[in-house]
C-alpha cells in the first residue's frame, strides 16, 4: 500500500467528515442493531501467500478514499460485558487516526473496495452465518456498518444476552447471523460477566455444539472458526468421559493441552461439514492474532503502536502458529473430501494480515475518555485482540466479497 499525496489526502479528508456524519445518523437509529457483549490471505488464492506494507516512514498513511464506517457497536474483551461500543476508537477519544487509512494490498493481484449494493446484490435471496467467538462478531458489526451504507438492517432474533443474533436485509431478502460457539464442540462454561469462572470448562471434543449444528441447513454461506478459547483451562470429554484436560492442575488427570482439543474439534467440524448432504459456501478462518505487549489483558498488556510492522519487524509467536498450523493441516484434509462431494469450502487465511497490524485494536480505547481523571500511570485496561471500527477488519469484508464474487461467476 502506497501514500498518496497530501492534496488528495485533504480532499478525502474533507469528503469523510461528511460520510461519517451520515454514518453517524445511520447509526444512532440503528443503535440497538449493533450493542452487545464479548467472552472471545490474501483474497481467493490463501495458501502461504505473502503481503506488502509499503510504508513510508516520512509521510502519514493516506489512500484515495478514506474508509466509509463509523461504529456504534458493543463487542468488548475477553470475559467483559459493556454497552458502550468499545471498538468505536474514535468516539471514545483515540487521538490518532493513521490506523483508518491503512488497507490491505495483496501482491501481484488487485482488491477492489467493498462495495456495499453489489455484495446485497449478490447475496439476494441468500442467509450468511458466522459460526465463533468473538472475533466473529467484530466482523459482523464491520459487515452491518458497511452495508447500512446502502440499507439499515433490521433485528429479527437476539437471545437474552445479545450474542445470537439475526438480522434481514428486507429489500433483498438477505439475512445476516452471528452465533457464539467460542469452542464449536458442545461445552459447559461458568463464566459471569465479568470472565470470572466457578469452575472449569467442561468441553466435550467429539459432540459439536448443536448451537450452530441445528442451523447449519438454513445458510447458503458460511463463516467459521475457532479460537483464543481453546486456550483457557478446561476438562475434555469423549463418550461422556474425562479424557484429560488443558491447565487443571489435577495429579489424576493427563495434561492433554490445547493442541489436542484444537485438532479434535477442528476435525470434528470439518467431517461434519463434508460429510453433510448440505452444500453451503464454506470460509475456514484462521486465528487472529493479539497484539499485547507486557503482559496480558488482565496482567497489565497494552497496545499502544500508532503503525503497522513491516515485513520481518515482527514473527508470530509460537502458540498462534502451532494454531494456525492445525488449521492448514485441518482444512487441507477436508478440502480434499469436500472436493469428492461437490462442497465449495475456502480458507479465509487473515493471520498475517493481522499480524502487521498492532495498530488496529482499540488499546485503552475500549471506553470512552479512558484517562480522563485518572492518574497518568493509573493501569488501564486494553483491548489488544479486537480491531477498532473503522479499521483493519473492515478489509476482511473485501477479501470475502471478492472470493464470493470470484465463487459465483
């Protein structure tokens, strides 16, 4: 991606602070359309693809057009429940602005802008589900921001804590859900609001979480993942019995780690897609990275970069690539016997994507004013796995446009 000059620079500028008014007015009649709560590739061709950061560190990052997506959406950290939509950086005085005018470039291949009346065009008459944790649901409220733009959607389901969720697209007869299966296997989590636990999750690995199994007819297109979650402590299940477990700390128990459970649920997933007389458009996401320096998010870590790495500035650590590598493992057995049967099944491979990009989270920015009135070395809690909006994320819904269009043709 390459600056453009200062004068186009101005003009869009000037351009967006009318766009995001609009947006805003959108917005605030639909503010119930986006409140909610959190617990947690290039385009079309995805395997081991590399990605470009032209950065010139003498100039702010502009591109022609700035991005057309102001949020008013409520997905906060891992184990926190807030209404007051954290990942709206701007809103809740995020001083910079840099992050926005970033995009993604993939080498040697174009990516058009996403296009809000042509992605409802093709999808009229057509259900797209996201199937995971709460990253799926960033990329929904990303989704629902940019296509208000060309139609305000309209809530039709929410279970009581906001995170099932259904919404119609009238005029096209399209419908957008995002289901929370943080695990996609059946689990017991005794979680409060807060992610504060009583006890341990109980997962279990060979029964898939009928949460999304019992919808899975009702979608043409579907997105879906796993996640962070399989990183928290956790007993494991197989026919009914304990089969070891992740961090239990119990002598009688054998310490099966998260890789185990990864891979089991992983292939658990896939077999049931492949196997399934239901031949919905499937995208396999890879997991997103965090980008917490320090510590974690409940230890003290932070985000505080203000622009993306480079290619070589940074690696991504060992337990996102010990995932990210199931994941290819996973994907690349059942893409082979999808293929036998006739199932259209895509990796939506955004790890590296992401990785160049720790500038693109809400940091302190997950509440409004989040100094005001405190101490300048008060500790301050930060969200450094989710993407602010408007902002990187937002070009996952390009990636997916474009594989979609390229699908259909």
């Amino acid at each position: 991606m390459k600056p453009t000059n200062n004068h186009m620079y101005r003009s869009s500028f000037s351009s967006v602070l009318v766009k995001f008014a609009v947006c805003f007015l959108l917005l605030s009649l639909a503010y119930r359309l986006f409140s909610s709560s959190f617990p947690l590739s290039s385009p079309v061709a995805i395997h081991g693809d590399e990605t470009v950061l032209n950065l010139d560190k003498k100039l702010p990052p502009q591109v022609a057009e700035p991005p057309e997506n102001v949020d008013d959406v409520s997905a906060d950290l891992d184990g926190f429940t807030s209404r007051n939509g954290p990942q709206n950086c701007m809103r809740n005085g995020r001083p910079d602005s840099d992050y926005i005018y970033w995009q993604w470039k993939p080498r040697d291949c174009g990516l058009p802008r996403f296009d809000p009346k042509k992605f409802l065009k093709i999808m009229k008459h057509k259900s797209l589900a996201f199937i995971g944790d709460s990253i799926m649901r960033n990329h929904v409220q990303s989704l629902l921001c940019l296509l208000s733009q060309a139609e305000l959607a309209v809530e039709v389901y929410h279970d009581e804590p906001y995170r099932n969720r259904k919404w119609s697209f009238p005029s096209h007869n399209f419908t957008v859900s995002v289901i929370w299966s943080p695990f996609l296997a059946k689990a017991s989590i005794f979680e409060d609001e807060n992610g504060v636990s009583s006890n341990m999750i109980q997962l279990h690995l060979d029964e898939l979480d009928s949460v999304w199994t019992q919808q899975y007819d009702d979608f043409n297109y579907i997105m879906i993942a796993g996640g962070k979650w399989f990183l928290k402590s956790a007993i494991y299940y197989e026919n009914n019995t304990v089969v070891g477990c992740h961090n239990c700390h119990n002598n009688n128990i054998t310490q099966l780690g998260f890789i185990y459970a990864y891979r089991k649920a992983l292939n658990s997933t896939l077999k049931f897609i492949t196997s399934s007389k239901h031949k919905p458009y499937i995208f396999i996401r890879t997991t997103t990275p965090d980008h917490f320096e320090n510590g974690q998010w409940n230890t003290g870590g932070y985000c505080n970069r203000t622009r993306p790495f480079q290619e070589g500035e940074v690696e991504i650590n060992d337990t996102d690539g010990i995932m990210r590598s199931i994941e290819l493992e996973e994907f690349e057995r059942g893409e082979a016997v999808g293929l036998e049967n006739g199932l259209i099944m895509k990796l939506f491979d955004t790890t590296v994507l992401s990785l160049l990009r720790p500038d693109g989270h809400p940091g302190a920015y997950r509440q409004v004013n989040p100094y005001e009135g405190k101490d300048k070395n008060a500790k301050i809690q930060n969200d450094c796995l989710h993407w602010c909006l408007p902002g990187p994320i937002d070009s996952w819904n390009g990636l997916m446009m474009e594989m979609v269009r390229r699908g259909t043709n």
